[in-house]
C-alpha cells in the first residue's frame, strides 16, 4: 500500500472542485452522488493507497484521537464490508495479533483477518466468532448501521438496536481494559443504555471524524477501559 497523507493534506483537497462533463442520461440524484464522490478528498486517497473504502479514514481518526490500535491486538471488526477497517487493523497489528470481522454482506479475503459472511442479528454469529478468537478481545469495534430509511428518529433507534448487540457481544469476549467503540446516529446512546456503559467501562465518549461527512447524522461512541461487569 502507499503511503497514507496526513488528515490535514487530504483536508486541503477539498478547495477543488471536479465538474461531470455530461449528466445527460443519469437521474439527477446519480448525478449528485457522482459529484460527490469526485469531489471528496477522502474517497480519493482510498483509491490512491488501496483502501477498500473511505470509512479506512475515519478509524485511523478515531485511532488519533484515542489511541487504540496497535501491535498485538485481538480486534472483532462488526459490520466490516468491504473491508476499510479490517484493512487499518490488520495494518497496524504489524503482522501480530488477530483481527476477526464479520458482515451481512460479502467481504472480499484481507491477508491477516479472517473474515465471516452472516447477520450479526442471527442466533449462532456471536457464537461463531467467539469460536474464533485467541482468548479475549482487546477491541470490538462495530460500523453496524440499520439501513436508513430517511426518518432521523426511526433510523437512531434501529441503528442503537444494533448497537446494543454488539455491547453484549462485546462485554462476553473484552478482556480487561478492553475499549468497545460503535457507530450511532445524532444523539448518541439512549441516557439509559448510556449509563450502562459508564458502568462497565473507565471513560465514554463521543466522536465524529472528520472523515465522516458533515451532512451525516453518525457519530460514534467510544468506550474505553472495561472493568467487566
């Protein structure tokens, strides 16, 4: 892979501005999405490192501001395709370690991780990547959203239900001072669920990348330093 730019040159990018030369026989919203993609600065320097998908960048700023990954690390990766994440984690694990994904979706093989195709939602997925793992987990990291159905409210609450999975999965296989993180939409965990959380874990916080789009309504909650229950 290239060299990765630094979050500050890749923000400078977006002065410029990419035009379509015709839009003629696309739908205006294949065209807006078009534009959009030409003009994120994220997007292209995916494709210029080999990155699966601009997402790579906003675990690398989660990974800036907390300070999580690192060489040696047993990471669960919950909602991996197509497989930006897997790639940051295994990248910096240097060879050591495990890293574990798992996505509804098909996810195309990653050197370093291995890789599961099923509903996390389903009986037997926390099972099976239980199976999987080397002992506890140091990481459970979790991009799981419900697809969006345009209603703000509807989608937090179907997106939080996620959530809540992957924090029971998460408080079965953290080792000690484990950090779980997962996307929310606006308005973070629900209070009650919240509390949980500051319960079992040292610090809470919430964060949104610069990576993630400023029209996005997700951010993502970052727990860190599991006490166990």
């Amino acid at each position: 892979m290239a060299q990765t730019k630094s979050t500050n040159s890749i923000m400078a990018r977006r002065g410029l501005t990419v035009k379509l030369k015709t839009g003629k026989y696309r739908k205006k919203s294949s065209n807006k999405w078009l534009i959009r993609q030409l003009n994120d600065p994220y997007v292209a320097e995916a494709q210029r490192v080999g990155y699966r998908s601009r997402a790579a960048f906003k675990l690398i700023q989660l990974d800036e501001k907390f300070k999580f990954l690192g060489k040696g690390k047993t990471i669960v990766d919950l909602g991996c395709a197509p497989g930006g994440w897997t790639q940051i984690a295994v990248q910096r694990n240097k060879g050591t370690g495990q890293v574990v994904g798992l996505d509804i979706l098909p996810t195309e093989p990653i050197v370093g991780a291995t890789l599961i195709q099923q509903d996390f939602t389903t009986d037997d997925a926390a099972d099976k990547l239980k199976a999987l793992l080397n002992g506890k987990a140091d990481i459970v990291m979790s991009d799981m959203a419900a697809n969006t159905t345009g209603h703000q409210q509807t989608d937090h609450l179907r997106t939080i239900a996620l959530v809540e999975l992957a924090y029971d999965f998460a408080k079965d296989v953290l080792a000690e001072g484990g950090i779980f993180i997962a996307k929310v939409f606006k308005g973070g965990a629900e209070a009650e669920f919240l509390a949980q959380i500051k319960k079992n874990f040292a610090k809470v916080a919430h964060f949104k990348p610069d990576a993630s789009r400023k029209t996005s309504p997700e951010e993502y909650l970052v727990a860190i330093g599991f006490k166990g229950e």
